[in-house]
C-alpha cells in the first residue's frame, strides 16, 4: 500500500534516470542520512562508535571498492588488504613528512590515488589470465604488498616491529578527537564515495564494466578496448580500498603495524561482497553490517538468555555459527542479501493484493 | 518472387583472395567479393561453409593468414575488434551476445559508447556535461526502441526475455552504433514466421531508412532470396557462387551444394 510508484510519471529523462526513482526509495534514504547525521550522535555511547558503527562504515567503503572490481567488472580480486595496506601506509608516509598538511582528507585521498596507481599496476595481467587466475595473481599481489611494509623500513620510518601510530588529526581545522568526531568525519566521507560510486557504475564507465563482465567477446567488437576498461576498474575499485585503508588506519586503529592489513583482511572484504550482492552498492552495505553485526552478536546471545559459557567455547562455538550461516545465505540466496532485499521490494510494490 | 533490383556503384568493402586456416583445418581459401555501399549482401552456404568465418574477419576477430580487406578504400592488414567499431563496423551474433545482468535500455546505451566521452571526473559527479552526455544518448537509444518496438522491456534485464526479442535488443545494440556497415550473423535463426517477418522488416526498413550496408548470414532461402540485392555463396570455405539472387537460384553449384548432386 504505502510503496507503490503509481502514478509517478517520469516527464522527462532526468527524473527518469535519477538514483532513486520512486518517492519513497528517496524519503527512507534521506531519512536514514539524517537519522545517521543527527540522530545518532545524541545517543550513541563510545562503544557502538568504536566497535560498530565506524568498522561498518570503513569496512563498507572498502566492499564498495572491491564490489565494483569484482561485482561489476568480473575481475576477482583477493588483494584487498594489500591496497589498503598502501593507502594506510601512502597516507601515513604524507601525514609524517609533509606535516604542512595537517588535513584528512588530502592525506586520504592521498593514500587513494597511490593505491589506485599500485591497484592499476597489479592490474596489467588481467588483460590475458582470468577468473581463478586471477585471483591467485592478485594473491600474489597480496603477499608482495605485505612482504613490502615489513621489509623496506623506510615505508614504516625505522619504528622496530614496523607499527606506527598516528595523532593530533585535524580536518580544515576541525580537531577530530572524540569518537563522535571520527564516526561524522567517516560518515560524511562514505556518504560522499557513495555518491560517487553510484555515478559512476550509472554511467557509460559503469556500462563498459559490466559490458566487460557479461560477455568480454560482444564487449570488445562494439568499441570497449579489454585493458582500459579492466584498468579503469582496478584503479577507482583501489581508489576507494586505499581510502578506506588510510581511514581503518587513521582512524579506527590510530597505531597499526602492516598484520593489520594480511590475508585474512581481503577474505573478509570478499565475503562482504559475496553475502551482500555482487553489483550492487546496496549490498557492499548489507554484507558489512553482517559481517561486522553477527560476530558481536553472536557473542552477546547466550548471555541474554542467562546462559553461561567460557569464553574459549564462545569464541569456538561463533566461528562455527557464523559459518554455518555464511553457507546458508549462500544457499538460499545465491546473490545475496541485496536480492533478498530487491525481492521484498517486489512483493511489497503488490501487496496486499498480489494477483 | 524476385529479389529487388537496385544499383549501387560504389564499394564499400572489399575483400580480395581471403585465406585463412586454424591449424590443419582450412575456414577459407581465396575468396573474394565485394559489398557495395547500400546494398544488402547475403552470405550463405551449408554449414561449416565458413560464414561466420568471413564475418569475424571482416570486423577484425580473426586475422586472415592470406589476402587484404579493403574497407571505405583503405586497404587494412591487422584490425582490432574495437578499431574495426571505430571505423563503422557492428554486428550481432549467431548465439545471442547481450549483456545478460543489464537491461535492454542499457544494452543499447552501450551501443553509443564510441560515443560518449566524458572522462572519470565529470562521471563521478554525474552533472553538467555528463549528464547532458546521457540525456543525449538517452534520446538517440529511444528513438531506437521505438524504431523496433521494444518500448515495453526498456527497464527490464535481458536475461529474462524470450528469444525473439533478445534477437531485437541486439540488433537495437548494433543500430545504437549508428554503423555504416552492420553485419547480422544468421539474425532469424530458431525464430518463428511471424518473428522473421518483424526482423525482415526491421532489416529493410534500417536499410531504406538509415542507407546502411547490410551483410547478414542467413539460412532460410526464401527470407534471403527475398530481402538481399547480391548473395555470395560459400561451400567449404569457397566460393561457389556470387550475384543477385535470380543468378545463384540457377546456379548449378550452388544447386549441387545445397540439394547433393547424382554421380
């Protein structure tokens, strides 16, 4: 009853191809924006900042970067945490040597196009190797990058066990000290990417990616040239990872060491990208909340049915829930919790009346 | 019953003593003819004769061992698929090529993509000129939805479409192009009566309409004999045959090619 576009005439092209077409999509997502704005940080305590809100938005901004690699240009990658590793680092290196400037957002976006500048080298072979060769090439990537910040020790300024930390951050003058401040800065800045990000997989360069995805061969015959296309896609998917890597960095861990950016951090991105919908922005978001959400959760739950367990069985008993979980979603909906999300939509455009 | 007489002096393509062999197995050998400039020329031939072949070198997919090909007089040796779109060159495919997580209206959008220039920064921004970009494109993409009366799956994903009209989103993708030399690879293959005579009409009506040259593969004979002004004949990789319809019909090799021959 409520979500229904009848009667909303599309007059012109504009209005026909804006983000959100339908009214409603557009009031609860602008709603959602102000909740996130204004709203939350009235009542929101240190702990939902620092072990929720601000890994679910970082992590998102990364699925979102690896989401238009893989789900929308088909090339799998599993260097995620590399890239991140070098917008940490590119980022750190411009915080401490340039200290003139003292401004996030330039040291970010810093740390975004070096590592869309590495994303594009490590890019190059997926003109000839695809699919699981490729995965294992950026795999490679991978352990070069993390071989690279714990060996050359200029990158890490000479500290013993390659861990530095960073302090005293400011954007255009705005000290960001409070959790509250770092949870607005980020939420500005992925609401911004976002933005962006939608633009573009909207437009003829997001077409040539998922043109190069869905059939290379038709691809290439009606004008899209394989290598630039891929390219292109290597380097905004690390763009957005290294942006993401300089923020986790900077703000989330405020002194890291290069373990913080390992395998095990590109397996988690993926997933996020798997269980949130392949091409599809929305689903970068789903996947991270529940890969951030269910681990805490799970940890929580026996403890508010009165049950007690010691720790080690928790911890043991989480990994196999969440497991077992990530093999159901997957079996149920193969593409996603965006298409489980897009298929309620579709039932609630009918309902009540569903004939 | 007659196929249409019409001149056309000008030549727009031309190929001249094509070889070209995978391995051991040769797909053509020596074969020559020409398309003139706003013609629909035919090829045809059983199967395996080598069609398909001479398309993929005509748009640079296969590179020929032997011979040149001349297009709008400039003789070219090595192509890449996309300069071979630069140039003017778009075709469908014999197995249905779109791109299936898209919609039909993107599909099409993707037909103008030589055409769209806007780079990374006005993309991301999607205002000013990238947004006049699109609107543009939008426009020239419905007038060709309209021209194959498509209106009705604009939005939807071309996966889910029955065949027929996946063949008519194609074409509408190689149209979006506005190509000087379209090449259509067997466009009414599997399609019911009623479905050939829309595509038959949409070639006609893209040719009369837009002049552009049309080169289509195709196997039913009364559909080929009917709609192209020349037909070019293929049988194992040779030629066997070339002219206007009336002329190959009685063609005793290409009678013997296609019904068998008594010995």
């Amino acid at each position: 009853m409520l979500y229904r576009e009848a009667g909303q005439f599309k007059t012109t092209y504009v209005a026909d191809q804006q983000i959100f077409p339908i009214l409603q999509d557009r009031v609860f997502v602008l709603a959602v924006t102000v909740v996130a704005f204004l709203a939350v940080p009235m009542f929101a305590s240190p702990y939902l900042y620092t072990e929720i809100l601000i890994p679910f938005l970082i992590l998102s901004l990364a699925a979102i970067g690896l989401n238009i690699l893989v789900g929308y240009c088909g090339q799998v990658s599993l260097g995620t945490g590399g890239f991140m590793a070098v917008g940490a680092y590119a980022a750190y290196n411009l915080w401490l040597r340039v200290p003139e400037v003292n401004n996030l957002v330039v040291v970010f976006l810093f740390g975004g196009v070096m590592a869309a500048a590495v994303g594009i080298l490590f890019g190059i072979p997926s003109l000839r190797i695809k699919g699981f060769y490729l995965a294992v090439a950026t795999l490679a990537s991978q352990f070069f990058l993390d071989w690279l910040f714990a060996r050359v020790k200029w990158l890490t300024n000479y500290t013993p066990s390659g861990s530095v930390a960073v302090g005293n951050l400011s954007v255009f003058g705005w000290k960001i000290e409070t959790p509250a401040d770092r949870y607005l800065l980020i939420l500005g800045l992925v609401v911004l990417a976002t933005l962006v990000a939608k633009n573009l997989v909207r437009g003829h360069i997001g077409r040539s990616w998922m043109a190069i995805r869905d059939m290379d061969i038709a691809a290439e015959i009606i004008g899209f040239r394989p290598l630039r296309t891929k390219l292109t896609a290597f380097a905004v998917s690390s763009f957005f990872i290294g942006v993401a890597g300089a923020m986790w960095a900077f703000l989330r861990l405020g002194a890291w060491e290069p373990l913080a950016f390992d395998i095990n951090r590109s397996f988690q991105i993926l997933f996020m990208v798997i269980i949130g919908g392949l091409g599809s922005l929305l689903g970068s978001f789903l996947g991270a909340a529940f890969i951030v959400l269910m681990p805490i959760l799970l940890n929580q739950l026996p403890g508010w049915f009165g049950i007690r367990m010691s720790t080690a069985l928790l911890s043991h008993l989480e990994f196999m829930v969440f497991g077992a979980m990530i093999v159901f979603f997957l079996i149920v909906e193969p593409h996603g919790l965006a298409r489980l999300w897009a298929v309620a939509k579709e039932k609630l455009r009918l309902w009540p009346f569903p004939h | 019953m007659a196929g249409r007489v019409r001149s056309f002096p000008d030549v727009l393509l031309s190929v001249a003593n094509i070889s070209l062999s995978f391995g051991g197995v040769k797909a053509l050998t020596d074969i020559s003819f020409d398309i003139a400039k706003g013609e629909i020329r035919a090829i045809i031939g059983p199967n395996g004769a080598g069609k398909s072949s001479m398309l993929n070198c005509i748009n640079g997919f296969y590179h020929p061992q032997q011979g040149a090909i001349t297009y709008k007089g400039v003789r070219r040796s090595q192509m890449r698929p996309h300069e071979a779109a630069e140039q003017g060159i778009a075709r469908t495919f014999q197995n249905i090529a779109l791109f299936r997580g898209m919609s039909t209206l993107d599909n099409i959008m993707t037909g103008r993509n030589l055409r769209m220039k806007t780079g990374l920064f006005w993309q991301a921004l999607h205002i000013g000129p990238a947004q006049r970009e699109e609107i543009e494109h939008r426009k020239a993409v419905e007038r060709i939805i309209d021209f194959l009366e498509i209106q009705h799956i604009r939005k939807a994903p071309v996966g889910q479409l029955p065949y027929g009209l996946q063949k008519r989103v194609e074409l509408g993708r190689a149209l979006a192009a506005e190509p000087e030399l379209l090449l259509l690879d067997e466009p009414m293959a599997g399609m019911n009566i009623e479905e050939k005579q829309d595509m038959c009409r949409f070639i006609l009506d893209v040719n009369d309409e837009f002049g552009t040259t049309i080169c289509l593969i195709e196997h039913d004979m009364g559909v080929v004999m009917d709609i192209s002004d020349r037909v070019v004949v293929l049988d194992y990789g040779r030629k066997i045959g070339d002219g206007v319809p009336d002329e190959v019909r009685s063609n005793e090799a290409v009678v013997a090619a296609y019904l068998g021959v008594s010995h």
